[in-house]
C-alpha cells in the first residue's frame, strides 16, 4: 500500500513540475510574437546543449537563421520568454537613439538587490546601472584614451618578448623543427603577464614561474567549475534562495587577495611617491581628480556658486571594483581570442603569407629598431585580420539591454511591432547576425578583405558588434586590441604557424556546451622562420 501511495504522490508532483513549467509558454502567443515551440523544462534551449553535447553558439545562428525574417522574436530559455532583436534598424534605436530607455543590463549575481550580498563586483562597471554607471563610465573613460593605452605599450611589448622566448626556448630544449603547444594554456599565460604588469603593476613571469600566486589565482577564477556554474544558474534562477542561504557569489578569499595586492601597492606608491604607467596609476588618478574636484565644489558652494561634480563617487573600494572587473573580463577573454587568431592563421596560410609580409614591411620602416605603438596600430592587414577573427569569434555570443520605461518598437516604416512593458529584456544576437548570409557573404569562410578599405563600405550598419554597441560597449577594447595585435605581430615574425596532429578541422563542429573552445584545445606547431625568408 505504502508503494501505491508513494507512487501517487510521484504523478502528483511529477504533474504539477510539468504544469509550472509550460505555465508561461503562452507568453509569446499572446503578445504576437514569432517563436518556435517550447518543450517542457527546457524551453527553446536543446537538451543536447544542456548535456554538453550540443553547440549553443551553433544553436543560437540555426535559431536566429529561422525567425530572423520577423525582425523581432522570442525564445524561451527554459521557461524565461525573451526578446530578440533581427533587424539592424531595431539594433539602432535599442542600443543609440534609445539608449537613456536601454541603459541597464540585466541585474546580475553580483547586484546587491538580487542577492542580498554585498559584493565589490556590485561596484564594477559592468554591474553599475542608471545614473550610477554613467557617472562611473564617465570617470574612468580618460583612463582608457589613446595617449593613455600608448603609455602601456613598453609594458605589454616586455611580456611579448617573454612570451616569445618560451617557444624559443622549447624548440631549443627538444632540439626540433618544430614544438606544438596548446594555445589556450599559452596565452593564458601571456594575459596573465600582461594584467598583472598593466593593470596590477607587479612584474611576474608565468613562463618561468609557472606556478605564481598571480597565475594560480587567476586560473581558480576563470575555471568554469561545476559547483561555479551551478551557483550562477541558482543565482538567477532563484536569488531569493541563495540570498536566504547567505552564499556569497564570489569566493572571498580571491578578493582579499587582490585587496592586499591593489591596496599595498597604492599605499607603496603614495608613500614613495612611485609614477607608474599601468591600469593602478590611471585609476588613482581618476580618484584623485574626484577628490580635487568636490573640494573645489566644497568651495563653490561656500561662494555661492554651483560645481557640479559629473564623475562618480570614487573611493578605494570603487577603485578595487574596477581592477578586479578588468582581470576577470581580459584574462579569459584576451586568451581566447588570441587563440581563435592563431587558429584561423594556421588555417589559412595565405592570410598568413599576407599578413607576414606586411609585418615584414613595418620591419623595414623601423630599420631594427623596436616595434611602436604608432606603427603597429597603423598595420591595415593586420586590424582586418583581427576583425575577422572578432567577426566569427565574438567575446559574446548575446548582449541584453533592460527596458526602464514602457516602450514601443518600430521598424522603418514606423510600423509598431512590440510594445515593450517596463522591465523586459531584449536581446542582441551578436554571433547570429555575425554568421547572417545577409550581413556577411559566406560567413564560414575567414576573410579578412571584408574589412580592408576597399570593401569595409559594404558592412552594413549594426551587423558587426564584437565589442557591443554605443556608450555601453566595452571600455578597454582598445588595451585589448593592442594586446592581441601586438603578440600576433611577434609570433607571425618569428615563426610558421601551422597545424598540429591534434588541431581541429572543424572548429564550429568542436564546440560544444556553452563555452568557446573545441573538444580538443587550440593546438598549433611553431616551426621557426628562416632568417631569410
């Protein structure tokens, strides 16, 4: 009896999960808006993606394929209904003329009011929303200026060199042609370097002291752990839980190191008054400019007179935010788009061919002097590669943009086709439209005249968005660029890039889940080059 009974008591839960979970997949039916067929549980997200078999870069171009013609569509991901925006013109009005409507991102694990925990990371750029962001974004915006990433240049240019003297150094301990390494682990590595002497201010060495404090942490933090990746799904699933149950969403002993690490080295500095040109010094900087700035409002408002302060509060916390948003967003990042890089020249060695020859020209021009910020920024082949490579290989696959008042979209006709309610997301499918026959020609193939100047007129507007769109993109785009561009630059140089016993043939088809990087790694062989070539 007690096994009917429990048996009962399964069906009944068994059917009411099932009725919570296809209760709201109505939501696009009512609202006129184009979709396909959720299923129980998982909504319009394929088992095989959640299992970790199947692609959902893939899924997301093969989805956006069939509903783009709608200009607006939805997807259940799981049971949550979301917008997605097709059309360019959309795009526009969302991310440009509307933006005061489309600050906000969605409100993240480390927001404060979704979680109940008081995270740093609540103090980031990224997590910062309205009025908030945009005094901050407008602080440290001269901090990322052009004169200001040109004085990091020696800095990255030192860890280049590094970089390049570990495969030099692994040819000559095997004694042979060629060395294959696995590009993933090497330019982790490399933006390990990189953060930790541009941003952080601290010389470390992850090719010869493989196992720093600095690397070693850093590798804890990009690892997508299974308890990690839980964590973030219950974060958004049911922050009222985790705020119940008090778990912090970030590892706090991770943030005490950076905050003894950032703090020490500011008081170091303000005590031996140390003038060094990294991602520390910019943003003391941008403190200390804050600070003159409300005392000089201080005594305007003792003359009688208004100065009002435009950026945002700026203490030590705020500034420990930000260093800790650029280490998590460039180490894994940086790295992996210098691995999809590498790919494609490995793979196409005519872009290869083309691209050596006019690093061999800038070699020329410098007559053995050291490479420049001025002439590398000046490569035109070299920026068109990189494009193409951000083109098929975006850092994000989706951006979202929160709507803060009700709102209607309409196309170019000025025909209404959504009225928006007040805290609805939209979605840009950054890799769709990237991979969309109708903005890009062929999009498999790796082409990087598409950006050259006689052909960058045929983009169209609002399809090419690897760093995001409007005041929201991403602030250090360009320190990440010239990292990228600058070790490419190095390695091209020295060596042949070629491909490996174990590189991919299929690198769309090796994807899998929902990260950027195949089954079986990057993988590349270095053979170097003969000096007269």
């Amino acid at each position: 009896m007690a096994l009917i009974e429990v048996f009962f008591l399964l069906t009944i839960i068994g059917a009411l999960l099932y009725k919570w979970t296809v209760s709201g997949f109505d939501y696009f039916s009512k609202r006129g808006v184009a979709h396909l067929p959720p299923k129980p549980l998982v909504g319009n997200v394929p088992l095989s993606v959640l299992m970790g078999s199947g692609s959902y870069l893939r899924h997301s171009i093969e989805l956006h394929q069939q509903l783009k013609q709608h200009k607006i569509y939805g997807v259940y991901n799981l049971s949550e209904p979301l917008y997605y925006l097709a059309d360019a013109e959309l795009i526009r009005q969302v991310g440009i003329k509307h933006f005061d409507n489309f600050t906000n991102h969605r409100q993240g694990i480390t927001d404060d009011s979704a979680t109940g925990n008081r995270s740093v990371m609540s103090k980031s750029l990224l997590s910062l929303r309205d009025q908030r962001w945009k005094q901050m974004r407008h602080t440290l915006t001269p901090t990322f200026t052009g004169a200001k990433i040109r004085l990091m240049f020696e800095l990255i240019h030192a860890c280049n060199v590094e970089a390049v003297q570990y495969v030099e150094r692994q040819l000559q301990e095997k004694n042979r042609v060629g060395v294959e390494l696995e590009l993933k682990e090497f330019f982790k590595r490399y933006t390990n370097d990189v953060i930790a002497t541009a941003a952080f201010g601290i010389q470390v060495n992850s090719f010869v002291d493989q196992q720093n404090e600095f690397f070693t942490l850093g590798q804890r933090v990009s690892q997508f752990s299974f308890w990690g990746g839980l964590k973030i799904l219950l974060f958004i699933l049911l922050p009222r839980l985790m705020k119940a149950l008090r778990v912090p969403p970030m590892d706090m002993d991770n943030v005490a190191y950076f905050k003894r690490l950032v703090f020490g080295a500011m008081q170091e500095r303000r005590e031996q008054k140390i003038v060094r040109p990294d991602m520390i010094q910019q943003l003391m900087e941008a403190q200390r400019q804050f600070k003159e700035q409300q005392e000089k409002q201080k005594e305007g408002e003792g003359d009688g007179e208004e100065q009002p302060t435009n950026g945002a509060e700026f203490n030590d916390e705020d500034l420990l935010a930000q260093c800790l948003l650029f280490f998590s967003a460039g180490f894994e990042t940086v790295s992996t788009c210098l691995s999809f890089t590498t790919h494609e020249l490995l793979m196409n060695p005519r872009v290869q061919q083309t691209l050596y020859e006019e690093i061999l020209e800038v070699e020329q021009r410098l007559g053995g002097k050291p490479l420049d910020y001025d002439s590398l920024m000046g490569m035109k082949y070299l920026d068109c590669v990189i494009s193409e490579s951000l083109r098929k290989w975006p850092p994000a696959i989706v951006i979202d943009r929160l709507c803060s008042n009700d709102f209607e979209l309409r196309d170019e006709a000025g025909e209404l086709l959504l009225k928006l309610r007040k805290d609805e997301l939209v979605h840009i499918p950054i890799v769709a439209l990237h991979y969309d026959p109708d903005n890009f020609e062929e999009p498999e193939e790796f082409r990087p005249e598409r950006f050259d100047d006689e052909h960058k007129h045929e983009l169209r507007p609002f399809t090419y968005l690897p760093f995001g769109i409007g005041q929201r993109s991403c602030i250090g785009n360009r320190l990440a660029l010239m990292e990228v561009k600058s070790l490419i630059y190095q390695l091209v140089l020295r060596f042949h890039l070629l491909p490996a016993e174990r590189t991919t043939q299929d690198m769309m088809g090796s994807i899998t889940g929902f990260r950027m990087e195949p089954r079986e790694m990057f993988w590349c062989r270095f053979e170097p080059r003969p000096i007269a070539d």
